[in-house]
C-alpha cells in the first residue's frame, strides 16, 4: 500500500516538471508570438490595417471632400452659374491585386457600366506606377444616376427568396466586384449657356477661374476641401474621422437676366443684320461690324444691370471657337494664334477695351466747364464751320456748312465741333485735365471685374492747342465703356460719381447675408444744378438733335451720339460709332450706353447704328422695369428695320411660334445700311446742319450781337 502511494508521489512529481517543461515552451512560443506581432506591425501594420479597412469599406489613406463652389445669381435669384455634385471614380489596385479572382468580375462590371475597356484596368494592375496605388481615377464627373445604376447592379438581396432567384454564381460575382469607390466633386455648370458670359467667366480644372465674377471672386467663391480617414482605434474597432469642407460663398450680383437676355437679343439681331455687308474678309465669319457693345447701368448707384458684346461663346463650352470662327480659320490657326484667339473671344469689350470716345464725351466737357466757372449757361457760340489750329484746320462735323449761332444747349443738341473747341479753349488745359481726372478719366473705375483698362489721356507737358481743341469733343484721348457711362451716369444724376458695381450681396451656404454691397460714392464733380442743365441739353440732342433715331416714343429722354474716326487703323475710314442715353430725363433710372465698332456698311461714320440698337432695347426694357410713361407718344415707336422679325418680350406664343410676324434674320442676309448715303457725315464725330436742327440763320433770335471781326479781337472770345 505504501509502496503504491510513493509510485504516485514520483509520478505525480515527473508530471509536474513535465508540465512545467510545456508551459515553459508555451510561455516562450507565445513571446516569441508576441515578439513576431510586434515586427510585423512595425513593419507592415499600416499595410494590414489598411486591407481591414478597405475590406470594411473605409479608406484608411486620406480622402479628400471636395467644397462646393458658392453660385451666381442674378438681382432676382435667377441662377446664372452653380455647382451640382457628380463623382469621381476611384480604383483600388491593392484590394483587387491582393486577390486575383476580383479582377475579372470588377474589369467586366467597369466596362459594362462606364465603358472603361479592361486593358485600361489592367494597365493600371500591372503597372508598375499604378499596381500598388489605391487612389486611381478612371473616370471623372460621373452622374448620380450612374452611380446609382452601378451600385444597384452589385446590391444583394436581403431576402432568401430573392437571394435564391439570383442564384449562388450571381451572388459571387456581384461579391467579387471590388476596389471600386466613388468621390464626391463638383462640377460647374452654367444654366443659361451663353448669357453674360464676359460679366459671369468660367473656371479651369481645380475651381481656379481668371475671367469675369469668376475669376475676380475666385477666392470667395472657393471653399476649404475637408477630410474623411479610417482607422483602428485602441480596442481595435473601426472608427472613421471626418473634418467637413467648408464651402463657397455665393454671390448676388446688380445683373437682370430679363434685361441682359434683351440686350444680347438686340445685340445678335443687329449683327446678322449687317453680316452680309461689303467688309466680310475671304474664309472668316460673317459678322454686322467688328464689335457690339451695350451696358445698362443704374445711374444713382452704380448697379450695372446688363453688360454685353458681340462675340458670346457658350461657358459650359468655353474652348469652343466655332462661334466666332470658321472652321477653316480655326485650322489654320496654331497654338499660339489658337491662343490669342481664345483670350480675344473672352475679353470683356465693355472693360478692356480703349477707343476714342467721340461726342459722347461732350456733355462731361460742358458739365466741367459750367462747374468750373469757365463758361455760363448765357454764352453763345458761332460756328462757322471749323477753326484753324497752327497749319491745321479742325473742321466741324457740318463743314462746309455750319450752325451759326448757337446757345450752349445748341452746341450739344448739333453736336458742334466748333462750339466744343471753343468751350476748350476757355477751360485751359490745367482745367480740362482736372475735370477729367474728377470723372475719373485715365483711372480704372475700381469695378469688380479683372483686366480693366485706364486709357490713355495727355498730360499737361503733351497737351499743345491742337490736343486741347479735339480733346473737347472727345478725340484724342482713349477711355473705356465703363468709365463713359460711370462719368455720363454722374453728369444726369445730380452730379454724384458712384463707382461701378457688378455685385450687390454675399451669402454663405445656408443664404445668410455675409457681406452687402452698398452704393459707393467716390466723389462728387458737378453740382446738381448743372447737372440739371446738362440733362435739358442732352434732351434737347433727342428731341431736335443729333439723338432722335434713338427717341422711345412716350417717354422723356435726354442722350448724346458720338462718332470717332480710328486713325490709328492701318486702313482708312473705319469709325467706332456710340450713343449714350438715358431715361426719364427729369430723374434717370437707367443709362444706357451702346458702341458699335466698324460697321459692316460701305461707309460707316453714322451714329444712327448706335442709336437704333439702344432705341430697340430701351422700347423693351423701360417698360419691363416698370418705368411709367411721363409724355404724350407721338405715334408708335418704329424700330429700324434691321431689327423685323425679332421677338419681343411681350410677344405671345401662337402655335408654339413666339412672335408670328417672323424670325430674327439668318446671318448673311442683312438689310444693309440703315439710312441713305447722303445722310452720313464723314467727319471726325457727327453733327446736324442748321436746317435740320430747325435753326434759321435770318431769325434774331439765333442772330450773334457781335460781328465776327469784332469777337475775333473781343477778350470774350470764346472761339480761340
């Protein structure tokens, strides 16, 4: 019995020192296990970690969330260019090259659902660049619906019964689609095509813009992109962090679709129209005249309500030179042309553009010169046709006819020359220079579109008597649009300078007021009292003068023609032609300011295109902004011929026909000029005789209480 219990007592001890042999062994397999985990996650733990998460659907590389870039409405809200999510699709090449069965599946899928061919995927796996890359896009800007298509395809059933109808094979291949994701973008569209495309710009890949509102709020506009990372968190379960984007602001802009829509209308209209004149080139486009402009502006706070030019090119297209050239032109075209064509095609006319302003400048001359004490509201001018200047002689616009005698308002309402030069002269040049410095004249206006220009005045040192003369009816000097009609906006509208503005509020994503723009007065020239002067005398340009082609019946209106000779141009006889006007004349609520650059005519030095284009376009627009008729209509107003067929906004649709009396002329098939030959003046600007200003020089009261070799040698001689 002893002996029995002393064998158990041995055994029982070679037990235990054998099992402590095994947990000995077990203790060091299991550091040797933990010393193993420990390399390889210090190796590779990233790499495995990574696998787990994307087989979890979550990306533990970063992921980018794209911002969404602020809008551009319209003053109404109508939007004019905007955002929509769309998709990137990303291709994972680890997750499919770790398993060799998801190649097939997911490179039939991508063909199928977004015709990737597979040799494009399989270029991608087995590159060498690309095979262990898990952020490759094979296609950008994908659409919701397609996102939705594919992922609907690959979806499986939750229901046994509808599980079973797939069968096993069709749950196996859908399940083997893998390392295929999508990231949400932006993609930016513009709803109205074309429509105020040099005011609204467009952007280049990574939201980047130069051009129009686009590029000038480029920085408001943008937004901060945010992030979305997987990871591990310390009781090993997946946790997803995200740091939401921060998106664009929007911008509320001064433009009225409705009136930029009536504008560009007219301004199409009128190309066509004079496409089929004598100046078309061989192989180039058709086109009524080098370039047409049209801006509308508010006059008593600086909202610019339209802004326009001949030459649109559609901003969801914008490369597309189709529009402005032919296709043999564009083929001949090389990069460097194609590129100088492109940046013409964009530029803003109405900003960037330096011309002569012809007589348009002429009631900013005779607002300086009133202000300045120059002259007085009293003084008569005679006109007999020109001045000699040195070796030179200045003609008038009549010449060799002349207006006599005239009153200040006369001079304007004629359009004379002579009376300009003579208004000059009695300025001085320190003068005239400060004036036009005080309208702003040589100075960018500070609107909040890039690349505008300053033009180009004369300084006091280069301003000689000949200067001085021609600058007084607006040659010599170079301006842009937009400084003639902020100036001309200050001339009527009581004398105050509002700087130009395109946009009037800013809003963050959920629409609440970030910034209001307000009216900015800048200076304040001319008083009121002369600017109510300055108005009567450009009413009388319309109703007696050289401005009645532009006369909207039933309502007052005051405006000034210019006519510019470009002698700069290597061939002779091309003119840049403009009106300027605006509307009622006692209290303006709109100016509005159209240039037409070479004429597509046999003679092109008549303002008359000018004025029909803004006559066209006021008869729609003053009734739309529910400016009321404050005169007795002398008839319907006729719009030139040019312009038959166009709709209008009144129209009604018949039978799915908007305005049944026709269509807007097909380009190539124009009217032609719009008045006779000899009706056009060729001078340096235009002007009107004495009989057709109604002016009898036998009549006293146009009589001058001086005789002509007395002013000459008279201290109030206000010719020299």
């Amino acid at each position: 019995m002893k002996k029995n219990e002393s064998r158990q007592r041995k055994l029982t001890s070679k037990m235990k020192k054998k099992l402590a042999g095994v947990f000995g062994l077990f203790l060091l397999a299991l550091v040797g296990l933990l010393a193993g985990i420990t390399w390889i996650n210090a190796k590779s733990g990233n790499k495995y970690t990574q696998q787990v998460l994307t087989q979890s659907q979550q990306q533990y590389t970063d992921t980018t969330v794209h911002f969404r870039r602020g809008s551009i409405t319209d003053r109404n809200g109508t939007m004019l260019a905007n955002s929509v999510k769309v998709y990137n699709l990303v291709l994972d090449c680890v997750e499919i090259n770790n398993n060799t069965k998801y190649k097939e599946p997911t490179q039939n899928a991508l063909e199928e659902y977004f015709d990737i061919e597979k040799d494009v995927v399989e270029g991608l796996l087995t590159s060498e660049n690309t095979k262990d890359s898990r952020y490759q896009i094979l296609k950008k800007e994908v659409t919701m619906d397609e996102k939705r298509a594919f992922e609907e395809a690959l979806e499986i059933p939750e229901s046994k019964e509808e599980r079973e109808a797939l069968g096993e094979e069709e749950i196996t291949r859908r399940q083997r689609v893998k390392g295929v994701y999508f990231e949400d973008t932006y993609k930016r569209i513009y709803p109205l095509g074309s429509l105020a495309c040099d005011v609204i710009g467009f952007t280049d890949a990574g939201d980047t813009a130069t051009w129009g509102l686009e590029g000038y709020y480029n920085s408001t506009l943008n937004g901060t992109n945010g992030r979305t990372f997987g990871y591990l968190s310390d009781s090993t379960s997946l946790e997803q962090n995200i740091i939401n984007p921060v998106n664009g602001k929007n911008l509320t802009t001064t433009l009225d679709a409705t009136i930029q829509e009536i504008v560009e209308k007219y301004i199409s209209a009128f190309d066509r129209a004079l496409s089929a004149g004598p100046n078309n080139k061989k192989d180039a486009k058709k086109k009524g005249a080098e370039n047409i402009a049209v801006v509308i502006e508010n006059p008593n706070n600086g909202e610019i309500l339209a802004m326009a030019s001949s030459g649109t090119y559609d901003l969801n297209d914008p490369r597309d030179l189709t529009g402005s050239y032919t296709d043999i032109e564009i083929q001949r075209m090389d990069d460097e042309e194609t590129r100088e064509a492109l940046f013409g095609m964009w530029k803003n006319y109405c900003v960037s553009q330096n011309f002569e302003p012809g007589s348009t400048f002429k009631p900013v001359v005779v607002a300086s010169a009133l202000e300045s004490g120059a002259i007085t509201e009293n003084n008569r001018f005679i006109c007999d046709g020109g001045e000699e200047i040195g070796v030179d002689y200045v003609r008038c616009a009549v010449y060799p006819d002349s207006h006599g005698s005239e009153s200040l308002g006369e001079v304007i309402q004629n359009s004379c020359n002579d009376g300009m030069m003579a208004i000059g002269r009695r300025m001085g040049t320190d003068l005239f220079l400060e004036y036009q410095r005080k309208f702003n004249f040589g100075t960018r206006t500070g609107i909040d579109l890039p690349s505008e220009e300053t033009g180009l005045l004369f300084s006091e040192e280069n301003m000689y008597e000949m200067e001085l003369s021609t600058s007084a009816f607006g040659q010599g000097f170079n301006c842009t649009m937009i400084q003639e009609i902020a100036a001309i906006s200050a001339v009527v509208n009581g004398g105050t300078y509002y700087q130009p503005h395109l946009v009037k509020e800013i809003t963050d994503e959920d629409g609440k007021t970030v910034k209001n723009i307000s009216p900015n007065i800048l200076k304040q020239p001319i008083s009121q009292e002369v600017s109510a002067k300055v108005r009567e005398y450009m009413g009388m340009s319309v109703t007696s003068g050289t401005s009645k082609s532009a006369k909207v019946q039933g309502y007052s209106m005051g405006g000034k023609t210019g006519t510019a000779e470009k002698l700069n141009e290597k061939e002779k006889g091309n003119y840049l032609v403009s009106f300027i006007g605006f509307a009622p004349l006692d209290k303006p609520e709109v100016v509005i300011y159209a240039v037409v650059d070479m004429p597509n005519v046999e003679r092109q030095a008549s303002s008359t295109y000018a004025q029909y284009l803004a006559q066209a376009i006021l008869s729609e627009v003053l009734p739309y902004m529910n400016i009321y008729q404050d005169e007795t209509a002398q008839g319907e107003t006729v719009l030139w011929e040019g312009f038959y067929g166009v709709p209008k906004l009144t129209d009604i649709e018949e039978d799915g026909v908007s305005n049944p009396y026709g269509t807007i002329l097909d380009q190539g098939f124009g009217n032609g000029d719009p008045i006779d030959e000899d009706e056009i003046n060729d001078q340096n600007t235009d002007g009107i005789s004495n009989e057709d200003a109604g002016i009898d020089a036998d009549d006293p009261e146009y009589e001058d209480m001086y005789d002509l070799d007395e002013l000459d040698e008279s201290n109030d001689d206000i010719r020299r």
